[in-house]
C-alpha cells in the first residue's frame, strides 16, 4: 500500500509528535508499505529515515503525491494537508495528537474548521481524554515508544532522584517541580533534579532556581535524545512530568518507564493513561 504520511512536524525539531511520526512511519515501511512523509518543518537534516521526506511540498507537488498515494495517514490534523486530500478523494485517517483549541482553551477559527472536517475523515485519538474532546467516534491507540532504545538497564545505578525531560515553557510546569524541590529541601529531604530540554524560559527557569537556593540541587543537561537520553534515564529514580496544561498523552512518561524510572505527572488530560499503573499522579498546578 503507498501510504502518504503528513506531519505538520518533523525531526530534526524535538517533540511528542515528531518522535510518534519517526516511529510510525517506519514501521509502515517495516510492513511492506511504501512511505513518503510531507511536512511543514523547514530544517534540514540527513535523512537516514528509510522513507522520503518532503519538506514544504508545493501545491503541485502535493497533488502528485495525493494522486500516487492509496492513503493519507496524518499524524495531528493539518488544513494545509487535509484540504487537499478531502478535494482529491483518497482515504484519510487522522491520528489525533493534541486538543483541537489554542493554548487559552479555546476554539479559533481554523479550529473550527478543523471540527467541521472531522466526520469525513477516520479518526484515531492518543488517549481517551482526547477521544472525548473531539466529540466524534474516534478510536483510542496510545501512542509508541521505541523499546530497542528505551529499555531497563539492571546494571546502572540509579544516583539521581528527579529527572524532567521535555521543552522549557510556561505551560511545562517545571516552576511547579522547582516549587516542590524547594518544599523538599525545607523539610531537609535530599533530592537532586537533572532537567533535560530547551526552550524559551530556560533563562527564566535558571533564575528561578538562583532565587530558590537550589543551585546545588538542580542540573541543566541541555537537549538529549536517543541512546544518550535512554542512558541518562536509566541513572535516575523518577521522572516528574508536571505540566500546567492537560497533556494529551506523553510520550515521555513512556519512556521513563522503559527505563526503570517511576513516574510522576500531573493528572488532566491523557497523561493518567500513558502513567497508569506505574506512577502517581496529582493536581495540575500543585
């Protein structure tokens, strides 16, 4: 089967969707399917993917690729891709990786377009809690992780308590981690925390842990990813995932788990299914 694979983000950005996207389409390929992934992301970088990746296709090329295709797998809805595809008629199902609103929780514009869209596509959801935002009959299908990377490595010493993977803004709430580390130390209870990720409040977040006294506590790792993340991992004991904003899954939390770590996250939205058994989780914001 020719399977067109539309994501909005790519690798070489870092992220939840990107990471969902590699995997799935590589094991489309790994099935006997012939892939080819379009996307929005600009940055270049060396294709070692066994699939090709069109980055920013015109509207001509697009057509061609619509055309050549039996279906269009697209990895979180994307007008600039979906349009098209309704137009030219091939088979759409669309893997829902985030809420259809913006940040503020509300619907834009295009938002409600992409609402309107929604029963002339097959819908799959990340999580259960998404299913039942987008108010159309979409099956649940957690997203993957990759287990030959993330895996539990028995002989490495787990020296360090707390680790945070992810991106560096407001709505990531390692304020809230911060927080809690300070209450920690106030109650002379050890704990160290290495944050891994960039962002734009990283300078925010490094004076905020100057102002709390835990320069001693606090580690910045800057971006890891494979191999060197999954061994980093494997040297920590939890992995605190304290999002201000209801997180539609979490792939992260995965992860973590698959490395041996215990996992704490805040409760909305998906990522009490992506935790379930092997973790804990509280009240976002507390």
């Amino acid at each position: 089967m020719k399977i067109l694979f539309s994501s909005y983000a790519y690798a070489p950005d870092i992220g939840g969707i990107e990471t969902a996207s590699a995997l799935l389409a590589r094991e489309f390929v790994a099935a006997g399917h012939e892939v080819i992934l379009v996307t929005e992301s600009s940055a270049r970088a060396s294709n070692s993917d066994p699939f090709e990746v069109v980055r920013n296709p015109t509207f001509v090329r697009l057509w061609k690729l619509l055309r050549w295709c039996d279906v269009v797998f697209q990895n979180n809805i994307s007008l600039r891709h979906l349009i098209p595809a309704l137009l030219l008629g091939p088979p759409v199902l669309v893997m829902h990786q985030t809420w259809i609103r913006n940040v503020a929780g509300k619907d834009a514009w295009n938002d409600q377009i992409k609402r309107a869209l929604l029963p002339r596509v097959k819908n799959a959801a990340v999580s259960q809690a998404l299913s039942n935002d987008i108010e159309v009959a979409a099956e649940v299908i957690g997203n993957p992780y990759d287990d030959r990377i993330f895996k539990n490595n028995p002989n490495a010493p787990r020296e360090r308590e707390l680790l945070y993977v992810g991106r560096l803004v407001s709505d990531k709430g390692v304020d809230v981690l911060l927080r809690a580390l300070r209450i920690l130390k106030q109650q002379d209870i050890s704990a160290h925390l290495t944050i891994i990720g960039r962002g734009p409040e990283e300078t925010n977040v490094r004076v905020m842990v100057r102002k709390l006294g835990l320069d001693q506590a606090v580690t910045f790792a800057g971006e890891k990813t494979g191999e060197e993340l999954a061994e980093i991992m494997n040297h920590h004991q939890i992995i605190v995932i304290a999002s201000r904003w209801p997180e539609p899954f979490g792939i992260v939390a995965l992860e973590g788990i698959a490395c041996g770590c215990s996992a704490v996250g805040s409760e909305q939205g998906g990522l009490t299914e992506a935790i379930g058994k092997c973790g804990m989780t509280f009240e976002n914001g507390d």
